[in-house]
C-alpha cells in the first residue's frame, strides 16, 4: 500500500537494456540502467535527480511517465502502478524534456497547443484561455502564429513548457529543462518553475539536471544517482553538510613531470579524502576534499616532489558536486553512459 | 480548425477518448499530408501519379490486345487498378504515421505521456490518406470513363452495394494497416515500407488485374483469404452492373453473400489489430523502442 502523500514511490526497480551487436548470432549485451531504485517522493516537493550524462535519470523519469516498463521493481505515481495504471496516471502527469528538437514544425505554436489540450479533452474557450495565459507568462505571445519550424531552440523549449503545463498537471517531469539553452533562457525557465510551484503548492515536480547549481537552486530535496543507483537522498543543504568537517580546495598546477595521479594521492597522502584530476587549456585542476586545512600542506609538498608546479590555489565552500566527488570519486561531466553500467564488464 | 473546434466541443465526444483522439488526429494528419508548400506538387502527386500509374496498365494492354478497350475486361482490369489506389495508401497509411511521429517529428514521447487513445489516433491519421486515397480514385475513374469508355452509368450504379461494399473494405484496410503499424512499433528500422511491401505482394492475388480463377487453384486460395479481393469484386459489380458477371472470380457468390463474408472480415481484423496493437505497445515499452530514434 502507498502512502497518501506520496507523488512517486518506487520500489526496487529495474531497468536492463539488451543491446545487439551487428552480428545477430552474438547473445546481447545486458546494460543496467537502473539497478534496484527505491525513491520516495513526497506531493509539493520540487525532488532533483542529479547524476552525469548516462546516470539512469532519464530511464527513471521514462518509466515514471509510462514511457518505458520496468524489468523488475514496482513503480507508483500518485498511487497508481506504472505497468497496469497507465492511462489514470497520464491524466495527472506531464513530461517536458530539455534540448527537444521535436514538435510538428508544420503547425503554428498555437495550433500545437491547441491540438495537445483537446488531447487532454479541455473545452475549446477553457484551452485558449489557458494557452494564452501561459504564452503571455513565458514571453512568447508574439509568437503564438509563428510555425513552429521557425522558431530557435530557447523559443521551442518555451512552447514545450506550456505544453506541458497547458493540463494543470499534479505531476511534472521535467528531464533536463534547461538542456541547449542560453544563460537568459535558463534562467527564465528557472523562473518559471519557481512561480509554478509557488502557484500550485499541491503540486509535484521531477526534475533531472547535470547542472549542479540549478538543482541547488530549484530542489528542495534531491536524489544523487550514478550507474543507476541511488547514492544519497536528502536536502541540498544536508548534502552539502556531509563535507562540513572537511575542506574543499581546488588547484591549477602545471604538471612538469608526470601528471597527478588521483590514486597516488589518496593512498600516499592521509587524510586526503577525495581527488579528481582535470586537463585544461591553463593546465591541471585538481579539486580536493581533505580532512583538515593542514593537509594542503602535504599535498604542495607532494605535487612539488612530482615536478608540478602551482598556478592557483582556491579554497572554497562545498558544492553539490563536492558532494558527488565524495561519493564516487569523479566530477558530473563525465558521461557514464554504456561503460561501466555493462554488466558483461 | 473552427469546424474541428466545434465537433470536438460537443461535450459527449470531448469526454470520449476514443473520439476526440481520433478526430483531434484526423485534423492533425490532413495539415501533416495537405501541407505541401507547392499545390502543384499536391496536385501532381493525387492526381496525375495514380492516372500515370494506370496508364502503364492501359498501354500493356493496348499493346497486349490492339487497343481492345471496349471489351468488359477493360473495364474489370481498369477500375481493379483504380479502387487499388486505396489499398496502398490505407496499409501504408498507420505505418508512416508511426515512423513519422518517431523519426521525423520526434513527438512520440509527448504523445504516449497524454490521456488518449493512441489506437485511435493512429486510425485518425490515417484519415488523410484515406481521404487523398479516394480523391485519387475518384479522379482515375472519372478519367477512365471520358478517355476509355469505361462503362459506368450513374443510373445504374447500385450505390448502396458500393457504399456498404466500400465502407466495410475501408474497415478490413485499416484493421491491416494497424497491424503494420503495430509491427513498425516494435522494430527499430525504418520499416514503413512494410507496408508498402504487402499491399505490392497482395496485388497479384486479389482480382484487382486478372480474375482470380486464372490462377492455379492452391494459389486462388490466398486471395479467398484476403478482404481486398471481395472489396474489389462486389465494388465492381456495383459499378458496372451485369458487365461485371462476365468473369469468374467469386461468381458463385451472391452479392449479398460478399458482403458477409467482407463484413466478417472487417470485424475479425479490427479485433485482431486491437490486440496485435496492445500487444506491440507493450513490447515496445519493454524493449524501449517507443521513442527510439533511428536516425534514418
């Protein structure tokens, strides 16, 4: 049984792929997506999923939004089963993903909307109300008769997000809004959920990020998932606090002799807890999470003997992807996906 | 759109989702296939390519039987190729949806998120080919009876056969096509053409050129199996009349007894293409395949 406040509830799910090779006699390769998620997400919570590119958020949000069938686990959303409640749960949800080129590039942005809210069965006076409304909320009333192969890309994200708000949905899935878009429009669409959610305290949202500082700002909790698998769930600030008795320090060394090597350090170096190595056009970053300010010390002296030299030194507050770092030892840009996910690896 | 607007605000089809998929992707699949920038490419593509496709038939058989367009098998092959025009383009018709929504509009993620009934918008699509299909036909026959003397009389046209004959083929078509479209569901390639390959492998054995009893026998047993070769035949008899009785395919059945049989098939292939479609739907969900991108 669900309990009553739950928006999402999941239970053990998984999700395997099986991709074939070009030769169809081989047996497929088994890829885990998802491997035994169990979430809870309460109603009225903005919850973030943050992980890199090929984490599982989007097979997460896939299956929560009917897309896709778990291989095993159970899936709720607002109470309803995933694989036997479909068409219940669809009247409640809504999904807009980020960085979309699709749409009917053919139809206006208006009879795109309209055709999407007499989908959702909403009366022709009640849909053009509701349509304008939200055009004139995100800025793109002007353009209510531009087909929708004429506009940019921030423009079409924009009418994605009325269409995905046009239902008054309980629960939306937004997978990676602000994907592809400029500083300002992110920030707009930022703006725009804030306002919703402020306007609708009932209501849910699921929302994956590779943008550490936007689930930050947007979440008021979030789930940390790396290789389909949940590693912690919590506030971003209680996150952060995991690292409060440590210290976080980046540095830009030029490596004259060999480059640092993150597993040296942490074995060679106590109370150096995590490292992640960089290359950049300036030379090496090495973001650190120590114990304590005194083992910076050894960690000069350490990249000295090796023949680096130092460019920069910052000592910063923690991060959510400090927190990540800690976690799994490597930053959020690096795509995880079809690597070590493979279970024939 | 205004008149869309009004029948979808009729408050019993607004609440069915059935209906409003339907009629909301009727709407949506007219602006997809009428919105060529050129009308002369439009009007190119139904009118003189179904007239240029049957008038290759015209001259083989000119040349075949010295310009013998008067006999009745003139007629018979002629209105065969006419009427087949529907075929095509309704088998085809929910697979090409299928593939465009996935590869071409990349819609298929907001589409299976929303409260419809994507069977039915599937049927809705396919509206517009149906419609352009019959425009089509329309224009061939008409040309066929003001160059060719196709002997139709108005008159004596049994409309009721033709409409009954014509509605329940349409039905039998789009229980096919949903089958193709469903099979293109759960296949990863660019496979609309699927159905383009039935409705040619159907062509040979449905009357619509020769009378099936020209056939060896145990071939002549799968055009008894398919819907389109007693469409073709009572649909001809309808039209022409007792020159249509000169040929054996199905003459031992009445017209009446047509129309049963074609009206059972109807029905079994709308339920079969029901199931087929839940079935496919689900496995493309299992295997991920619904909003699967190609890049074809």
């Amino acid at each position: 049984m669900v309990e009553n406040n739950l928006a999402v509830h999941t239970e053990d799910v998984m999700r395997i792929y099986k991709l074939r090779g070009p030769k169809r006699k081989e047996d497929p390769r088994e890829i885990i997506a998802l491997d035994e998620v169990s979430l809870d997400i309460r109603r009225g919570e903005l919850f973030g999923l943050l992980g890199p590119n090929g984490a599982g958020k989007t097979t997460l949000i896939k299956i929560l939004a009917t897309l896709l069938l778990p291989t095993s686990g159970t899936a709720y959303v607002n109470g309803k089963n995933v694989a036997t409640e479909m068409r219940e749960i669809r009247h409640e949800i809504s999904m807009v993903s980020g960085g979309e080129t699709s749409g009917y590039g053919l139809l206006t942005v208006e009879e795109n909307l309209w055709m999407f809210a007499r989908f959702y069965g909403l009366e022709s006076k009640a849909a053009r109300l509701r349509i304008d409304h939200l055009l004139e909320v995100v800025g793109i009333a002007d353009r209510k008769r531009t087909k929708i192969s004429d506009l940019s890309t921030g423009l079409r994200q924009k009418m994605n997000f009325v269409r995905g708000f046009i239902s008054d949905p309980k629960i939306v899935f937004l997978d990676e809004p602000t994907l592809g878009l400029d500083v300002s429009a992110a920030r707009e669409v930022r703006a725009f959920i804030m306002n919703w959610m402020g306007d609708h305290p009932e209501s849910t949202i699921l929302l994956t990020t590779h943008y550490m500082a936007e689930a930050d700002e947007l979440c008021d909790r979030l789930a940390i998932i790396d290789k389909g698998k949940l590693l912690a769930v919590d506030s971003p600030r209680n996150l952060k606090h995991r690292l409060n008795q440590d210290v976080v320090f980046q540095l830009t060394v030029e490596p004259l002799g060999p480059r640092p090597s993150r597993e040296e350090m942490i074995e060679s170096i106590p109370g150096v807890r995590q490292v992640t190595v960089t290359e950049v056009a300036e030379g090496t970053v090495l973001q650190l999470i120590l114990q304590a300010d005194e083992i910076l010390s050894d960690v000069l002296a350490h990249l000295t003997r090796r023949g680096s030299s130092l460019i920069a030194l910052e000592k910063r507050e923690a991060t959510l992807e400090d927190v990540f770092i800690d976690l799994v030892g490597r930053g959020l840009d690096v795509d995880t996906s079809h690597t070590a996910e493979d279970r024939d690896e | 759109m205004l008149l869309v607007n009004r029948i979808l605000d009729i408050s019993f089809i607004r609440r069915n989702h059935a209906m409003r998929s339907f009629i909301t992707a009727a709407w949506l699949g007219w602006q997809i296939e009428s919105n060529w920038a050129d009308p002369f490419l439009f009007a190119v593509y139904s009118i003189a390519r179904p007239i240029a496709s049957v008038m290759i038939l015209v001259v083989m058989y000119s040349v075949i039987t010295d310009s013998a367009t008067e006999e009745p098998i003139f007629a018979y092959i002629y209105l065969g190729n006419a009427l087949y025009i529907l075929v095509g383009m309704i088998i085809t018709g929910v697979s090409w949806a299928v593939i465009d929504d996935r590869e071409h509009y990349r819609t298929n993620k907001q589409l299976h998120t929303i409260p419809m009934s994507h069977f039915m918008y599937l049927m809705g699509r396919g509206v517009a080919r149906l419609i352009i299909g019959t425009i089509s036909v329309l224009i061939t026959i008409g040309f066929g009876m003001l160059f060719f003397k196709i002997p139709i009389t108005f008159q004596l046209v049994d409309w009721p056969l033709l409409l009954v004959s014509t509605g329940l083929g349409i039905l039998a078509l789009a229980g096919l096509g949903m089958i193709m479209g469903s099979l293109t569901m759960m296949l990863a390639r660019h496979f609309w053409s699927i159905g383009e390959a039935v409705a040619g492998a159907l062509y040979l054995f449905t009357g619509a050129i020769f009378p099936l009893d020209v056939l060896p026998s145990w071939i002549r047993w799968v055009g008894y199996g398919i819907p389109v070769t007693y469409w073709l035949e009572v649909a001809r008899r309808a039209l022409l009349g007792p020159d249509a009785i000169g040929f054996p395919t199905l003459a031992r059945f009445s017209n009446l007894e047509i129309i049963w049989i074609l009206g059972g098939f109807s029905v079994v292939l709308l339920v079969l293409s029901y199931f087929f479609y839940r079935w496919s739907l689900h496995t493309a969900k299992e295997k991920g395949l619904i909003d699967l991108e190609s890049s074809y």
